[in-house]
C-alpha cells in the first residue's frame, strides 16, 4: 500500500538575479514526500537544498512550477492566506534553537499555539515530551537544558501543533556528535511513533543515514533517490555526483 502524499512539487524552477549574475538554484525539480516519512534532502554545497525547502515550506516563491501542501497549491496563495498555511499546517526546526530565554521549555513549546489563540492539548503535549524524553524538563528554562535538549523543545514547539509536515533545516548543526545522535533518534521516533512527517536538509551523510530516504541534488536537479539509505550508499552517491 502506497502512504498518501504529504508535500510535493512540480517541475520548480529557482533563478535568482538576471545577467551575468544569473543563478539557476533549481532546475526543474519534481518530487513528492510521503506521508508519515523521514525524508533528507542531501547534496553538495551549492547544489539547491536550501533553496528547494524554502520553496516546498512557503519561505520563498518559485520562478516556476508548483508545489502543493495536500491538496493545496502554495503559488496560488496571497501572502496572508500563504501566512496562516505555514503557522497552522508546517511546522519548522532550525539550526539555532530560538528558545525565548525568560520563558520555561513548556511555555516555549505552547507560544506559537496559544499566539495562534489554539487550545493547548495537554495529553498530546505530555506524549510529545515523553518521546521527546524532555518530560522531567518542561518547568526549566533553556538557560538551564544542554543543547541538545534545548533543540528537542524546538522540535516538541513544532510538533505541538500536529503539523502536516515539519521542515528541518541542518538541525543538528549547533550539536555535537552524542546530542546530534539523540536527536535523530528522537526525531525518527516522532515519524515513527507519533507518525509524523519530516522533510530535513542537511550536507551530512551520517544524519541522512537516520532518514527513511535521502532525495540527493546537484546543480538545482535530482540525481539520486535512496530507500533506507546506508552511510555506504549515501557516500557512494555523493562520490558519484563529486562531492
Ligand atoms: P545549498 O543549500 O545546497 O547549499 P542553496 O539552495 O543555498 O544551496 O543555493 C543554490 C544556489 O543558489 C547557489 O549557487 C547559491 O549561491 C544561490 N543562491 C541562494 N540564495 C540566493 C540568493 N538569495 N541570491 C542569489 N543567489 C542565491
């Protein structure tokens, strides 16, 4: 049985500038990300991933082609509307944690619903800390939670709102080696667990090895699609494209 789409785009085209300052960031891309999966986009420096995020998750327009979010088409939203997908349906994790400092890592995690004006669903924020294994660290502030469980409360705040897809952008980067390896486990037990679905960036074979599938770019196209990719089979397609 075939899980239902989450998120996918179609033939998306990314030029920035004109001239001789011309810059094709996306070449012509289709893709679709499963529903309940763990999805990294990989590839060399340069080679679209960002650009191809920003695009799927509504932070940047393309030059062409379409990108639906279920059934809705982002390019035919007006900013407000496009606004509101984002902060009802996406969630985000990022490098840098962007934890409110005076606030507990409960309050953090309830800000963007309750700013939303939404209910907070007590049980489910009680599953999510328990997965999340920050259960015992909600009443603390992030000045007092390592990094790594600093970046779980940011997951936990984009979990809360069971978003359709969450976009993560390199969010191990500010970690090291032993918190990055407990995150990715932590965040492949929220697709797994909690089924949601995650769409990760990151330039590091060793973290897309924790994906369920890694989607590799070059050069603003797709050359690669690996299923329950090995480090082995990450770095041969890396070599592969040069990288
Ligand atoms: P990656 O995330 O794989 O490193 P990016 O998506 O950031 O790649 O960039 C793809 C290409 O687009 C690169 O050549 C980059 O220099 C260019 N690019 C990205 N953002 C901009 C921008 N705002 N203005 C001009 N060029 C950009």
């Amino acid at each position: 049985m075939h899980s239902p789409i989450a998120t996918r785009c179609t033939d998306l085209t990314k030029i920035y500038g004109a001239g001789d300052g011309r810059v094709t960031a996306l070449a012509g891309v289709t893709a679709a990300f499963a529903a309940g999966a763990f999805t990294a986009i990989m590839g060399p420096s340069g080679s679209g991933k960002s650009t191809l995020m920003h695009c799927l998750a509504g932070l940047d327009a393309a030059t062409s082609g379409q990108v639906f979010l279920g059934e809705t088409e982002l390019g035919t939203l007006a900013d407000a509307p496009l606004s509101r997908l984002r902060r009802d349906r996406l969630g985000f994790v990022f490098q840098s944690f962007n934890l409110i400092p005076t606030l507990t890592a409960e309050q953090n995690i309830t800000l963007p619903a309750r700013l939303g004006g939404r209910r907070i669903d007590r049980p489910w924020l009680m599953e999510i800390a328990r997965t999340l294994g920050i259960e015992d660290r909600l009443g603390h502030r992030p000045s007092e939670l390592s990094g790594g469980q600093q970046q779980r409360v940011a997951v936990a705040r984009a979990l809360i709102g069971r978003p359709e897809v969450i976009f993560a952008d390199e969010p191990t980067g500010a970690l090291d080696r032993a918190s990055s390896t407990q995150l990715l486990g932590y965040l492949g037990e929220c697709v797994r667990g909690l089924d949601q679905t995650v769409v990760m960036v990151t330039h590091d074979p060793n973290v897309a090895a924790y994906a369920d599938r890694v989607l590799m770019l070059a050069d603003g196209l797709v050359v690669d699609d690996l299923l329950a990719p090995t480090d082995d089979a990450i770095l041969h397609a890396l070599s592969g494209i040069g990288a």
